[in-house]
C-alpha cells in the first residue's frame, strides 16, 4: 500500500508497540540554560587575536578544574566596532560543572587589568525579577575563634616546644621546675614528622594525604593541603604562604575533587607545589626537572628548599642551574616582568634578610610612601655566584630587586668546584661569601672570607685569609662577630668509624677602628663541628655533632668581662679578653643543638633517626648545667616553638631594659614565696606521715595490749615501769687557740 508521499507503509508495524524500547532508550534534551554562565572582564579584542584569547581562557579555566575548549565558548560581537563586548558565554555541559566553574572562576585575576566576574545564566532572569521588599535578615549567633597567638599571652612567660617519640606527639610547656608541664598530647599526630610555622603560629604535620595546620588553644585543625605522598614543607618568612615537594610526579585521578585548592590534569607531572595558607588555594606547580637533567654519573642531592622568599614574602625565586633565575611576584605567581634573569652558569642564591630597621622603615612607607628622611623605602636584594666559564673568572654579584640594578661585583680566582657557600647576616648589615680554594699546583686547598659590608657605601669588601679548610660557618645575630670551625686534619675528606677530626674554633670581630674584620681568639685542638649562637647574642655553644665517639659540648660567653665592668670592677680592655668558657658538658649521641628563643636554654637530642643508642634529650642553661635529661626508646625530634618579633617599641624596651631590676626584684620575691609554698607543703606532708606513723604505733600498742589481758597475761607496766637508759654525750669546744713561738 502505498503512503501519501509516495513511500510504501507496512501495516504490521501499526500492530506493534515501541513503547518500551523507546522509554529505555529515549534521550533526555535539557532545554534550559543551567549548564552556561556569563564570564565578564574579558578584553575587549578584535579578530586577529580572537583564537589566542580563547585558548588563554579555556588554559585558566582548566587549571581551576573547570575543564572547557575554545568551541565551548560564545563570543559576543560588536559588529560596528569590529571587536568583542567584553564578556563571553562558556557552555560547561551540565548544572554541576557550571556551578563548580562559577564558584572556582569568580574573582580569578586574568591578567593585570582584567578580573573574571561570573554569573550563572539563568540568574539574569532572577536578578531582573528580584523582589525588592526590605526583609531583616536573622543575625546569626557570633562564636569568637580562637586566637592563633595565645601562648603568648602565659602569665608566666614560658615558652613551648614538642617532642615526637614513636607514634606520640606532645607539646609542653617549660619554665621553672614546677612550671613544666604538658600542654597538649596526640597520638599518630603526623607520620612523618613535624614543623612549626617561622613565627610559630600554626603546627603542621604530614601525612599521606597532604599537610594539616592546627593552632590555637586547643590545637583545633586550621588548614589542609591536599599532596599526596609530600615529604617536605617550608614556610614563607611571614606564614603567607606555603611550598610541598614530593618525590612522586603529582597524578590527578578521574574521581578526585576539583576546585582551587586541588590539583588540576595541567599540574600532573610536578613536584613543588605553592599555597596560600589563609585562603588554602593553590597558586602554582613546579617540577624538579630542573635538577634532575643531569647526567647520573654528576647527579647531585636535591636543594631544599627548592623556592627561596624574600623577607616581606612578596617574591618567591628558584634557580635553573647554569641558566637562569625566575622569581615569581606574590599573591599571583606570575614571573615577574614576564622574564626571568639570565645569568650563565650560575649556581646558587640566596636573598638578603630585612633586618629591624627595614621593617620600620617598610612600616614608615607604608602609610606615608616614604621614610623620614624622604628617601624610598629599601628594594630588596639578592646575592648569587657564578662559577669559572671559559676565560671568565668566578663572580659573587648583589643585584637589587625588583630594580635589577646590579649593585657590586666581585671575581674570585681559583676556586674549586665546591665553590662558594653565601651567609647573610641575620639583619642584613654583611654578607659573607665562604670562598674553597685550590693552590696552584692544585695539590691543597684553602679557604678565605670575602665581608661585604652591605649597609655602607659602594658596599667595601674586606677579605679574611684562611690557611685551612673551613667547615661551618656562622654570624652571630644581630652582632659584629662570627665563628668559624676550621681543620686541617688529613681525615678531614675521609672520616672513617672512629676516626676523630681535630678542629680549630675562630673568632672574629668587625674593628670599627680599622674597618676590618679581626681575630678575637683561636681555640685549638678541639673536636667541636657545629657553632649554635644563642637567638640574643653574646652566648656560643660549640658541639660535637654526629659522632659516634665524641659528644661534647662547650658554652662559651663573649661579653664575659663586659659584665664585671657593670659590676663597678676596673677591668682593662684587651682584644678578645671578654671571652670565657662558662661550662662544658656531654650529651652521648647527640644529633640536634637547638636554643630556645629566649636565649635562655638550649636543647640537645639523640633521634632515633640516626642511631638507637641512648635516645631522648636534654635541656642545659646558658652557662652548661643540666637542668633535665630524659632518655626515651624510639625519640625521634625535638623543636621549640618560634616566638614572633616583639611588639614594644625600642623605647619601650629600653625602658624595661632600665628598670630590670626593679623587675628582677619582683621576681625573686615570687620565687620566695613559691619556695616558701614547696618548703610549707613539704612541711606538712611530713607531718601528715608522722601523725600516721604515731597512729598506727598507738593502735599496735592497744592490739597488744587487748590480746595480753585476753591471754590473762598481765602488763609490763602492772610490775615496774619500763627502765630507762641514760647516756651522756660530751662535746668539746674550742672557745680561743693562741699559738706562742718561743724564742731561745
């Protein structure tokens, strides 16, 4: 039978039903517009740079997790101007990827001018029908965090630190003896380690997942940062921002979350990962190929941290060996001036510290742009080396940042392939460049110290020639001074088990007179390898780190005569007469030197990371006594808490510094009365056991006593009294002794 149209019909197929077929086939069409938002903040472009924009777009979306392609996107054109109207259309495919994109996008700075703002669709029509009657809204019950500094606030001015032993974590306090206690205790707390933040603010441990921050009074979590598998972390100098590192190339799963603070499928294949810690967002990823693409036989460890900070925290940089430096701007992580600075062969860098001058002038400019004196505030600056290329000698540069400006130079001759090793100062006044050299003959090698004095003008060098190798290094915070170890021992390149390196301690101190940088004293004949200034200054303690034979450790103080001439004592003035060991002491095993922030105490460890012989540690005063000693199977670390910079002015604390006597009084009658306290307890606790004692002999007595006259037994006291024993003690004492000589 023939149709209408033409076509042939079956009339069988009117007696079936495709009803069922059709309804578990059938394809749902989503008409509505929940799947597409509006993207504004777009530049406003012409055509010759249209597909660029696009893919630029679809690059920032996918890194947030929000994975889009060019043809996705609707570009709105003004036909008349022959350019796009500033904003686009971006098809996500269903409602739950639109939101997710709205919610990860919105916000998101594109580049300098331009910042994405996102609506869904279909919220245009419910903004154009938005009710506009005035409803109060319910004001919500307001519950006070907790203060992320509150340790600062101990009325008795302890400081803390923690202590990792087997799968038990616990954070004490410690002060007096009676003051010592623990603060708060966790079990399977990290499983790889732990770390304080640089001023002390937020804990982090380390898990397989990623890194937790707590803080707070109760130690409640803060932040999470999801890296798998990370191994390690550092901090920024402010706590702005954190850096994690995993030996395994980060993978993004099908089924893993997607959002701003998770990785994205463009991160896969980097190690190093930057966050923001209040916000908790990833900023960006990095690899390691950097250091790895080299040849095996060369293959060198790892540097950490792989990401260096500025003082402020407003660059982050990391070194391409023998290319570059890219440093990066804070908070959007873009390289800064869009290049980074090419320098041949270069090896390593390290940015000058801010010292406290610089952060008052820094705070002076930020709310005047200028300092006192009218000057603009100081850039900061970098310090990096460059080894010996073809005919060029090695080279230590100071470049100024973000300026550029190169602001001294210095060759070096002869230097080995270990090369130089730079130390700044804690406040940034010097920077020392500990310089490996080889003799001619190439047959020995020998050591100088190029000073550059960075707050004066030109930034004058001045050279401390060494004849010996130097193996550590360190300046003395906030001072003039540093201390160097220093050997020629011919185990020195290959110590063996056993075998003990005999070392030289040296001394030094800036000669204001001359301008130059003089020996102090040179202590000789020791075994010490490790310097560890007290944070205040002043105090030194040498130790002997790492050795299974010795273990020593010497507290020295620099100022020593400098208090007798306090104490009214007419003491005369010589080079390095002020130096005095206070004590001296032994911590078997000991792999860790640690002074708490006050300057106060020092702290020394055994970990079981590196033996299993007598574990645990100890804490010592700055003069080397012993104050506890804990010996714990399965120790593994020891840290004290940070302590921010202090609050008061320097007039304030000048003033303090002035009435510390005043003070000091004050606390000695505290402590006399704690004691007074101790000794009162102590005196009735004895009590306590004496009226047991007199009690339970009283009640023998009576036992006695009953079962005698149940027996018909009479008591000795019925016959006679008990006898009573006399005993006469004599003493001798000698009132007066004259001594005669007799004279025949």
């Amino acid at each position: 039978m023939a149709s209408l149209n033409g076509t042939s019909h079956n009339p069988i197929d009117d007696e079936l039903d495709f009803s069922e077929i059709e309804a578990k086939y059938s394809v749902d069409l989503d008409d509505g517009f929940d799947s597409i938002i509006v993207v504004d903040g777009i530049p406003v472009i012409d055509k010759s740079k249209l597909d660029k924009l696009l893919a630029k777009i679809s690059k920032e979306f996918s890194r947030r997790g929000a994975v889009i392609k060019p043809d996705d996107i609707f570009v709105p054109w003004d036909d008349n101007a022959g350019k796009t109207k500033g904003f686009i259309f971006v098809d996500l495919g269903n409602p739950d990827a639109a939101a997710f994109a709205a919610n990860a996008m919105n916000g998101h700075p594109f580049d300098t001018k331009h910042t994405f703002r996102i609506n869904r669709f279909t919220d245009i029509e419910r903004y154009a029908n938005i009710d506009e009657t005035y409803v109060e809204p319910t004001v919500e019950e307001y519950r006070p965090k907790e203060h992320l500094r509150a340790w600062l606030a101990d009325s008795q001015g302890r400081d803390q630190y923690v202590t990792y032993r087997g799968d038990d974590v616990e954070i004490h306090w410690h002060g007096k003896p009676s003051q010592c206690e623990v603060a708060y205790a966790k079990k399977n707390w990290t499983e790889l380690y732990a770390s304080w933040s640089p001023l002390g603010t937020y804990f982090a441990t380390l898990f397989r997942q990623g890194v937790r921050l707590w803080g707070g009074p109760s130690w409640e979590p803060q932040h999470r940062f999801a890296h798998p598998l990370v191994k390690l972390i550092d901090f920024s100098p402010c706590e702005n921002y954190l850096v994690t590192w995993s030996h395994d190339p980060i993978s993004v799963p099908a089924n893993l979350p997607q959002g701003p603070e998770f990785f994205s499928p463009e991160d896969e294949g980097n190690n190093i990962a930057v966050w923001d810690i209040k916000s908790g967002q990833l900023l960006r990823t990095f690899p390691t190929a950097a250091y790895e693409n080299e040849d095996p036989a060369m293959k060198k460890q790892m540097q950490w941290p792989a990401l260096k900070w500025s003082s402020d925290d407003k660059f982050v940089a990391r070194v391409t060996p023998g290319q570059h430096i890219s440093v990066y701007e804070l908070p959007t992580m873009g390289l800064h001036d869009k290049k980074s600075l090419k320098i041949e062969g270069v090896v390593d860098f390290e940015w000058c510290p801010h010292g406290e001058k610089d952060r008052e002038d820094s705070e002076k400019a930020a709310k005047t742009e200028k300092t006192e004196k009218g000057a603009k505030k100081r850039e900061n600056m970098l310090a990096y080396w460059t080894p010996e290329v073809a005919n060029q000698p090695a080279r230590v540069t100071l470049i100024s940042f973000p300026s550029r400006t190169v602001l001294r130079q210095k060759n070096l001759f002869n230097v080995t392939e270990a090369g130089c090793k730079l130390h700044w100062q804690n406040q940034g006044d010097f920077l020392c460049v500990k310089v490996d050299r080889h003799t001619k003959t190439k047959k020995s090698i020998f050591c100088n110290l190029e000073i550059f004095r960075v707050r004066e003008k030109d930034y004058p060098v001045e050279v401390v020639e060494l004849k010996d190798t130097v193996t550590d290094f360190s300046w003395e915070p906030k001072g003039e001074r540093f201390a160097i170890v220093s050997s020629n021992d011919p185990n020195l390149g290959n110590p063996g088990p056993g075998i003990t390196i005999k070392t030289d301690i040296g001394f030094y101190q800036l000669d204001r007179a001359k301008n130059d940088f003089k020996l102090l004293r040179t202590l000789t004949s020791r075994t010490s390898n490790t310097i560890r200034w007290s944070p205040r200054g002043r105090h030194v303690v040498l130790a002997t780190v790492g050795s299974s034979t010795k273990s020593e450790l010497e507290f020295w103080d620099l100022d020593f005569s400098t208090e007798e001439r306090r104490e009214g004592q007419n003491v005369k003035e010589e080079w390095g007469s002020g130096i005095q060991q206070l004590g001296s002491a032994d911590h078997y095993g000991v792999t860790d030197v640690e002074w708490d922030p006050s300057g106060r105490y020092l702290a020394t460890s055994a970990s079981a990371w590196r033996h299993t012989l007598e574990n645990g540690y100890a804490i010592w005063d700055f003069r080397g006594q012993e104050l506890e000693k804990h010996i714990l199977d399965r120790f593994k670390q020891f840290i004290w808490r940070p302590r921010p910079r202090s609050l008061l002015t320097k007039d304030q604390q000048r003033q303090v510094r002035k009435n510390l006597r005043e003070y000091s009084r004050a606390f000695d009658e505290e402590d006399a009365a704690e004691e007074s306290n101790v000794s009162a307890e102590l005196i009735a606790h004895r009590k306590r056991l004496l009226d047991e004692w007199n009690a339970w002999r009283a009640r023998c007595k009576r036992d006695i006593a009953e079962e005698k006259r149940s027996r018909g037994q009479k008591l000795n006291g019925e016959h006679h009294e008990e006898e009573k024993e006399e005993i006469e003690e004599w003493i001798d004492e000698v009132i007066e002794q004259i001594e005669e000589e007799v004279v025949e």
